[in-house]
C-alpha cells in the first residue's frame, strides 16, 4: 500500500513537472541594453565651415557632449563609431575607407572624443560600403536593441546602393532604419537617402544637436505596441483571439499571444522588439494577416486589424427523441474545409461566402454569406427513424428522388437506420436470391423525430 502511495506522488509530480514545461509564459521583450553605432562622415567635404567651426570639429564636439551626457544618465547604453572617408585623401578614391573607430563599450565617451581628435576629414563616401560593414559592429546579442545614426553633409559618392544595405539590416534584425542626419545637405540629397530611414537635415549646430538628442532618446525609451481588433464601428472591441507575429523575411515565429482586453476596456500592452519588420496573423476562420509591420522604436505602436466577425451555428432541435449527431462541416469558395463543428455549437468566421455541409444522412447543403457581427444560424431538420423489421437477410438501397442515399445489408432481426425527413423508396431483395425479379420496391417517408416502421418480406 506504501508503496503505491509513493508510485502515486512520483506521477503526480511529474504531471505537474510536465504541465509546467509546455505552459510556460509568452516572452515579451525587454532589452537588457541599448546600442547606438554613430556612422560619422570624415570625407573631405567635411573640412567644410559650418559657423564658427569646420562640419567635422562641430560633430565631434556636439556627439562627445551628447554620448556623455546620456551614459552619466543610462548604464544600459553602449556607444561605437564608425567613421568613413579619413585614411586615404579624395584623390585615391578609396570606396572601402571605412572603420570601427572606437567599438561598443559602457561609458564609452571619453575614448570616442580622443579617437576623433586623431583624425581629420580627407576621403570620398562610401555610405553603402560603411552600413554593410556596420552589420558585424554589433556584438551578437539576441537581448540588445541595436541602432544605427549616420551623421553626414552628403551623398554617397562610391556608386554603392545604400538602399538595398539598408535592407539587409532589416533582413537580419540588426538594426531599425538607421537615422540620416543631414548637416545642411539640401533637398536634393535629403530625397536620395529617404530609402535607408528617417532623414533629418539640419541647417545650424543647435539644430544638429537637438536633433540627435531626440533621436537617442527615442531609441532608449521603451517600445509598445497595442493591437486593435476593430468592430463594425471602427472600435476595438473584438478580443479573445490567438494571434502570432512573424519575422517578415524569415517566417520564424516571434511571439504567440491570445489578444486582451484590460480592465479600461481597451486592448493590453505589449512589449516587442522594435528591431525588424514582423507579420501578424489573427487566427480567425479564416485566418486573417496583416504583413510588413514595423515599429516605431521609442513609441507606442497601434496596429489596426478590420475583423468581421460573423457568429455562425448550424443548429437542431433537441428533443427527447435523440440529439443529433451529425457535424456541420463549412468549406472556402475553393472547396478548403475551414472547421468541422458539432450542431448547435457557435463559432466565428469572418464575413465571407461559404458552403455548408451537415453530415446528416443524406447531406444537408447551405451555400450562404455569414454577415459580420450577426448571429447566423442554419436550421438543420431534425432526424426521423427507419425501422426494419425483417425475417431473413436482405440487399437493400435506400433512394431519394434519383439519388442512391444508402445502401444497407440487413439481417434477419429490427435494425434502425436515421434519416432526415422527406420522401424515400427502399429497393430490396433477399440476400441469397439469384433473381432480379425478386427485386421489391417500398415507397415511404420520413418525419421529423418520429420513426417509420417498414417489414420486409420476399
């Protein structure tokens, strides 16, 4: 007896182990630290007058006293630069002049003002070139947020494609659109770089670093976003359905969640990573996507979804009779089985046209549209009963019009056969007849949960 008890608790225990294992919390994202990589322009157009000062010495100056200001503030944060066009002159045309200065490190400011001051703007602009290598400047770190601020007074000058580097951050997660500060670039340079991220001109130094100020801000404060499943009056009052968010690029799954409400009514927060483009699929009948989001990082995101739902029930009469067993089976215009459910239970589909199937003997069709938030129902007849009763073995088959509904080898004793109600013939003949002309032909029918009684003789 002990020893079953002890059998008992060792079970318990590891059921309990087991539904801990698969019932873990969904993962919400909470960076551990923030990585900000200024990509500086050192080419030669940055010896430039700007004020009082040369382009390159009011960067300098202004980034030093924004990187030390904001660690002295925020031990999470990690600062590099990367610098493009200073070791070799314009001249050589050097399209890979580009280097990790100073790498990511906490209170990094007093190393990137020292490196700076070393060297001075000569090169041409190898913006394209600077991103790609930018990608490999993040150590690998799945809990880091990574961005990227290029500092620059012009365009790319190599004939690289910033643009499509600029994707290839997005692909591999390591870095929202990077950040493009102008420093009094124009129009016409500020259009060309639209395609790497937000583009920011400035005209004067105050300007320069408010600006870059806002931006690091941004990128330190904390990411949310909020899903809002909107009803017929554009309100977001549909909840309660499984979603996933996706990976654009690679399809993995990021994050599960079953959508909330919280107790103001309103749908929850969500904590994700603000790095990379996502998909979302709300798992309705059918499901309904919403692709190529991305966040604003630093911001509270919305995400809109129009979500029609349409309450649908194939429903029977329950009587003392017998419930219906039968299944309502609802198809795609495609012919794609969506969901088989039980008669009387209520799902919701989106608003769409569909083929209903009720698996009754014989069928029961409904082509129809379910129409958003109303109660649809189908009402499915409710089944009569066929009884045999038969004195020795019998072939039989049951027609409805032309139609072959059944077909049944009935032995010698009472057997009972549903059957929606309407108007049937029964063809049969004994089993062990070689004659055709034995062949007999009953014509009854069928009422709703009552039953029919037919005696079969040769």
């Amino acid at each position: 007896m002990q020893t079953c008890y002890y059998r008992l608790c060792i079970t318990a225990l590891l059921v309990v182990c087991l539904v801990w294992s698969f019932a873990q919390p969904t993962q919400v994202y909470k960076p551990s630290i923030n990585r900000v990589l200024f990509v500086l322009d050192v080419s030669g157009s940055m010896k430039e007058k700007w004020g009082a000062k040369t382009k390159y010495e009011t960067a300098c100056e202004l980034l030093y006293k924004l990187i030390d200001s904001v660690e002295q503030k925020n031990p999470n944060v990690e600062f590099a630069v990367r610098v493009l066009g200073f070791q070799y002159s314009r001249t050589e045309k050097n399209c890979k002049d580009s280097k990790l200065l100073v790498p990511f490190s906490k209170n990094n400011a007093a190393n990137i003002r020292l490196a700076l001051n070393k060297i001075s703007p000569q090169g041409m602009t190898p913006i394209a070139y600077s991103l790609q290598q930018a990608i490999g400047d993040f150590p690998a770190d799945g809990k880091a947020l990574n961005s990227i601020i290029i500092i620059t007074d012009g365009n790319e000058n190599c004939e690289g494609n910033p643009c499509a580097v600029a994707q290839q951050l997005i692909d591999k997660r390591i870095s929202v659109r990077p950040f493009v500060v102008g420093l009094d670039v124009g129009e016409k340079y500020t259009d060309k770089l639209k395609c790497i991220g937000t583009v920011l001109d400035t005209k004067t130094d105050s300007s320069f670093y408010n600006t870059v100020g806002v931006i690091i801000l941004q990128t330190l404060n904390t990411t949310t976003t909020q899903i809002n499943l909107l009803d017929a009056a554009g309100q977001p009052t549909v909840t309660n359905l499984p979603f996933t968010l996706y990976d654009h690029y690679s399809k993995k799954i990021l994050y599960n969640f079953v959508h909330s409400l919280n107790e103001k009514g309103n749908p929850d927060t969500l904590f994700l990573d603000p790095v990379g483009i996502y998909d979302l699929e709300l798992h309705t009948i059918p499901p309904l996507r919403k692709n190529e989001i991305e966040l604003v990082a630093g911001k509270h995101n919305i995400i809109a979804l129009d979500v029609p739902l349409a309450l649908f029930t194939a429903e029977s009469p329950l009587s003392n009779f017998g419930n219906n067993d039968a299944q309502a089976v609802v198809r795609n215009a495609a012919g794609q089985i969506l969901q088989v459910q039980n008669l009387n239970m209520a799902e919701n589909f989106l608003k769409q046209t569909y083929r209903v199937e009720a698996t009754t003997t014989p069928e029961s069709f409904l082509d129809t549209t379910f129409l958003a938030f109303t109660d649809n129902r189908w009402a499915v007849a409710h089944y009569g009963i066929l009884s045999f009763n038969a004195d020795r073995s019998y072939l039989t088959s049951i027609y409805q019009n032309e139609q072959l509904v059944l077909r049944l080898d009935v032995k010698p004793k009472v057997y009972n056969q549903k059957l929606q109600p309407g108007k049937y013939r029964l063809v049969y003949k004994p089993t062990d007849s070689r004659e055709s002309s034995s062949t007999r032909i009953v014509r009854f029918e069928i009422k709703e949960a009552q039953t029919t009684s037919i005696e079969l003789k040769p």
